[in-house]
C-alpha cells in the first residue's frame, strides 16, 4: 500500500539530522503480513488436524501389530506364557487347557481382531464422523465378548466361576463405556442468570460476571496442543485442554461450527459455542451485556 507522508529530513549545523514535516514523500508499506495472516491460521489448523490423524493412525497400527505378534507367538512358539495367568496354574490345568484348544482359540481372538481393526483402518480417511468410535468400539466388544465365548474351554471346575467373572467384566466395561459415552455426547447449555452464568453439563460450572475480564467472539479457534482432562470426540470436545497462547482452558466446542466465544475470568479461559452460529451470538451478546451491568 502507498502512504503519502509530510516529512523530510536535514543535517543541523551540528551534523545531527532532524525531520521536518514540510514536504511530502511516499513510504512503501506492506500488506503482505495482514493477507498471509488466515493464510497462516488454515496453515497451523491443517497442521494439527493432520498431526492428529497421524497420531491417532499410528496407535490404531501398535494395536494391530501388537495383537498380530501376540497371536503369532501363542500359536506358532508354544508362548503359552503369553495369556494371562497361564503360567501361574498348576501343570496339570496347562496341560487340560492345551489339549482343549484354549491357547490357540485366544490366538485366534487375537489375530482376528486385529485383521477387523485393519479391515476399518481406512474409515480414517473417510468423512465419516465417527471412525474412531466405531474403531474402538469393534476392538473392546468384539475383544471383551470372544473372551466370553472362549470361557467354554476352561478346565471344568473353573469353568462356572470363569463365566461369571468374565461376563461381569464384560457388562461392567460396555456398561461404563456407554455411560461414559452417554454423558459426553450430551449437549450444553449457556444460562444467564441475574449475577452469574452457567454451563451445564459434564464440567459445566457457575460463574459471577463480576469475574469476567474479557470476552471476545472468535471467527477461528486456536490451536489445541494437549488433552489434559476432557471429552475429545469427532464431533465434541468437552473439559480442560491446553490451548496454544492461553495455556490451560475450559472448552465446550462443537467442532466446525464458528463462532465461538472467549470467556477470559479471574481464575479460568472457557471457550464455548453452539451448533447453531446464531445461538452462539446471542449468548455472547448476553453475557457480554451483562457483565458490563457489573462493571
């Protein structure tokens, strides 16, 4: 951009220069920071999305190789020792389970769960929303449930106790991953109140307005760099994460859907928004008015 300027410069009698504001001269300022600068936001955004996709592929790819090799050895080196408590039972029910089949139905389990993980490795690459949960879902029921099923071999007197065991487990593990799953796709809601606001839900809280430093409608969210206690879905990240230039914050964010509001306290950053943009305005603009009353 070209800015015209009334300045020039002259030597004092002492040598020294000095800038008179008399004739005008043309200074060339560029734009090119302020036109990079989304540029660069798409730029960092696309880096972490990547980063966490490469992350999240690689540990799906330890978990197939890890069943893979445990499978192999199990049934193709005798590493008995591999499944769990085997080592530890006298010689006589080592021998029982072997001639039952149970070492190797457990190497089955294992490779072929790890053949179904690589069967839904490419759902990464897809739109689809909830890969990972379908991912991990398969590895955990269809892991959790074969164990059930290869209850049937275990030597006859443990057999009654191994099922009730194993079959608690298994309600106890799908039982809590519901639950947990429940609550964490349930939604949230930002209310208003006479001298405070809350977010509800799974690590909503109350807070005074009079608290309130800033609060700020953003077009883009920053950077999230750790996970430090939350919710990270596909969809939904809910809790405490580390979010680049604000250190540890509080988000209540559905993904993809600008605006989203910056709440800076005394003590917390929240950042929040809504699947609807204009419900997002207008909670900001409620909160914002209202802390204003407090000032």
């Amino acid at each position: 951009m070209v800015q015209e300027l009334s300045s020039d410069r002259e030597k004092n009698s002492d040598g020294r220069l000095s800038i008179r504001k008399n004739r005008p001269c043309l200074i060339l300022k560029s734009e090119s920071n302020a036109i990079n600068q989304p540029y660069k936001m798409f730029g960092d955004k696309l880096y972490w999305e990547m980063g966490r996709m490469w992350g999240l592929l690689a540990i799906h790819i330890v978990i197939i190789l890890v069943f893979l090799i445990l499978g192999w050895a199990v049934r193709k080196k005798e590493a008995y020792w591999l499944i769990s408590g085997f080592a530890s039972r006298p010689v006589e029910e080592q021998e029982e389970l072997i001639r039952s089949g149970y070492p190797r139905k457990i190497s089955s389990l294992l490779i072929i769960t790890a053949f179904g993980m690589l069967i839904l490795l490419p759902l990464m690459f897809t739109t689809f929303k909830y890969a990972m949960e379908v991912q991990f879902g398969f590895l955990m029921i269809f892991l959790m449930g074969g164990l059930v099923y290869l209850t049937k071999y275990e030597v006859p007197k443990k057999r009654k106790r191994s099922y009730i065991i194993s079959i608690s487990l298994f309600i106890a593990l799908i039982g809590g991953l519901g639950t947990l799953s429940y609550f964490s796709y349930q939604g949230y809601e930002l209310v208003v109140k006479k001298k405070s606001f809350e977010i509800t839900g799974m690590y909503g809280d109350e807070w005074n307005y009079e608290d309130i430093i800033s609060i700020e409608l953003m077009d883009e969210l920053p950077e999230v760099t750790v996970r430090t206690n939350g919710v990270g879905l596909s969809t939904l990240s809910k809790g405490h994460f580390k979010m680049n230039g604000y250190g540890n914050s509080l988000l209540f964010i559905q993904k993809g859907s600008s605006p989203y509001i910056y709440i800076e306290l005394k003590d917390k950053k929240i950042f929040i928004n809504d699947k609807v943009p204009h419900q997002t305005k207008i909670w900001f603009e409620q909160v914002r008015d209202k802390a204003k009353l407090t000032k």
